[in-house]
C-alpha cells in the first residue's frame, strides 16, 4: 500500500483532465492505496464529492481568488500591489504548511496535474522530498527549457497520448498512460437512415473549441432541401465567458429555417445524446482569433486525448474532427473524417459532403476502441507506472 497526495487545484466543472484525475484515484484506492487530496473548495463541490468515493481523507483549502482569475479587474495600483504581498504571503504559508503535513504523513508520493497544480505542488514536493508524479493533460506551452527544469524534479511525467509526448524534450520519466472507460456501461449506436442530419458537439464553449466557426459554417448552409439538427451539449466555464456565449446566440440566430438547434447544457450521460446522433463534430482549433470590444485576442487549444471522441467511437458513431493532437490515435481509419477544419469554409465543406453520403460511408469498429481504451488497460499500466 502506498499513501498518495493528490494537489487537487481545479474546483469547477468536471472536464476531460478531472475524469481522466478521478479515474487515476479510483485505481490507485482500488489497488488499497492510501488517498488524500488537498481540495480548493467546499466539500460540497461536485469534485470533491467524486473524490470522496475514493480517498480516505480530503483536506480542503482556499487559494488567492487573484491567481489565475482576473481578480486585478478594477483595482488601482495600491490595491493591485496588496494583493501581489497578500497573495504571495498565502502561497508561502500554503507551501510550508502542506510540506510540514506531507512529512508528517509519510507520504510515498504527490500526484498533481496541468501547470496550475504542478505550480502548487512542486514546491511540497521539494521542501518535504517527495516523489512528485505529475500529469500533464494538453500541450505543454512554456516552452523546452522550463520542461526540462520541471522534468528534473520530477518523478514521472504522465502525458496522455503520443503528439503530447513527441512534442516534450526526449525523457524517460515521460510516459504515455491513456484514459480507460467502463464500456458495458454504454450502448451502440443504431443505425439510422433520415432525412434529418443529425450532428452533434460535446464539450466546453470555448473560442478554441471552434464552436462559432461551426455556427458560421452552418449559417452558410445553402442546401434548403436538406434539413440539419445541431445539438450542442455543454456549456460556458463559468461568467467569465458570458461574452462567448453571447457571441454564439447571436451566430444561432443567423441560422437558416432548415437548420434546428437544441441546447440541453450540461449532461452527466454523454451517451444517450452520442446515440442521437448521425456524426460526433469536432471542430477544436490549434488557435484562434477573436475581435472582443475593438481588441483581437489570441486562444489557444489544449487537446491531447479527447474523451468524447473515444465516447463517440466505442459507440460506432463517426466522428468528424479537425486533426489536433491526439485526434488520430482515436479516430479508426475508416472511422470518420479527420482533417483540416482551421476555418468557416473548411467546416463548411465537409458538413455539404456528409450531407450527401449515407452514413454508412463510415464503419466503425466499437470493439477496438473498447479494447484499446479500456479501463482495465489504463489499471495495469498505472500500477506499472507508479509502483
């Protein structure tokens, strides 16, 4: 048995990067590890109440709301300087703290994910001499000489797929560990001959996620005759994107009459709306571009493995993505289109082409995508990986 720190730093929305934490937590407990996670919420949190099927203890915190959030919008100066010192004081008193706690405990490791957790427990880890295990979800943006830093520190570096690990500075402690699913619980998708094209998009509304390209693209959907449903399942982080999802119910309201959409939010089954659906879109940027009160503003993607698409092909629904890291280690070769989607047009041409074929102009092979993203082989690789 081993003890584990899990430096939780997330406490919104369950996303890609906390199923794939909270799937690292229920192997680890089922193998009789001993869990604890340092939480920067309530108990109450959707999160935290996860997490608590699976550590024996959650301790929680609370971080400078400033750190990572914006929270300088509106202050002058004097003020803006208070709470750099106040901020910067609480992170000291936060290091020292869960260091003393984590030699207290005799921790045999400290797991965190993404540069925000790794910016809270990296210093733990160094000042209690710890094995840091940390697992980065998406693209590394800060460039090789701070990887191989972090990398020096680090016990293992766990990356989702292999564009993420191609793109890192060659290491050892880098390794390749996939995000496993529970299939039985899901069906096949039946299949269907309508005249309705049904499409749908799972995810997060973000700039990046490409979901106003869509809208555009559709918009400029000229074939009257052929009716399109678009489901959009998901939705905005959190206020602080209001703007965007303004932005896309002003695109909504440009759609022609043979174009319906429905918004159910968010859902906890992601697969009774994939078995709705004639073809999983995906069309998330490398980058983009967005003009937001007379200012352009860059946004940059962060795929690496994404869940829907395994969802979607363990379903045998075909999915058509734009080709971002990690896409073609999913997408079977004649499970959908993988491609260039960068723009409205790209986007556009592609839906005019589905809208012609059947849907069996794809063929997916569910059992192989069950296979190779299986639950059980995400279990015996990680208790390979952390010993």
């Amino acid at each position: 048995m081993k003890k584990i720190l899990f430096i939780e730093s997330h406490n919104g929305k369950i996303s890609g990067a906390q199923k794939v934490t909270l799937n690292v937590a229920k192997l680890l407990s089922e193998r009789g590890d001993d869990l604890t996670v340092m939480y920067p919420g309530s108990y109450l949190d959707e999160l935290a109440l996860k997490y608590k099927y699976y550590a024996k203890a959650i301790k929680c915190y609370k971080m400078p709301s400033s750190l990572g959030s914006g929270g300088f919008d509106g202050l002058n100066v004097l003020q803006k300087i208070q709470v750099i010192i106040v901020s910067f004081l609480k992170m000291i008193f936060f290091y020292f703290s869960v260091s003393l706690y984590s030699r207290k405990n005799k921790f045999d490791y400290i797991y965190a994910y993404d540069p925000r957790g790794l910016f809270l427990a990296l210093p733990v880890a160094v000042l209690s001499k710890k094995k840091i295990i940390w697992h980065l979800h998406g693209k590394f943006l800060y460039g090789d000489f701070f990887f191989k830093i972090i990398n020096f520190f680090c016990y293992r570096v766990l990356v989702p797929s292999h564009a993420i690990k191609e793109a890192l500075p060659n290491s050892k402690k880098i390794n390749v560990l996939y995000n496993g699913f529970e299939f039985r619980e899901m069906g096949n998708v039946p299949y269907k001959n309508s005249n309705v094209l049904k499409i749908l998009f799972v995810g997060v509304f973000t700039p990046q996620k490409g979901v106003h390209l869509l809208l555009e693209a559709l918009s400029l959907y000229k074939n009257k005759n052929k009716k399109i449903e678009l489901t959009l399942v998901g939705d905005i982080l959190d206020d602080d994107w209001k703007w965007y999802a303004d932005l896309l119910n002003e695109k909504i309201k440009l759609l022609p009459e043979n174009i319906s959409i429905c918004t159910p939010g968010w859902v906890k089954d992601v697969s009774l709306y994939l078995k709705l659906g004639d073809y999983l879109i995906f069309p998330s940027q490398h980058s983009c571009e967005l003009l937001i009160n007379n200012v352009s503003r860059k946004f940059y993607g962060s795929e690496a493995l994404p869940t829907v698409l395994i969802e979607a092909q363990a379903m045998n629904l075909p999915v058509i993505a734009n080709d971002v890291p990690g896409v073609r280690e999913i997408v079977q070769v004649n499970g959908g289109f993988v491609g260039n989607m960068n723009s409205v047009d790209d986007i556009l041409f592609i839906i005019e082409r589905i809208a012609k074929e059947p849907r069996n102009m794809f063929t997916v092979k569910s059992e192989e995508t069950r296979r190779k993203f299986s639950l059980d082989a995400m279990r015996k690789q990680l208790y390979c990986l952390i010993p």
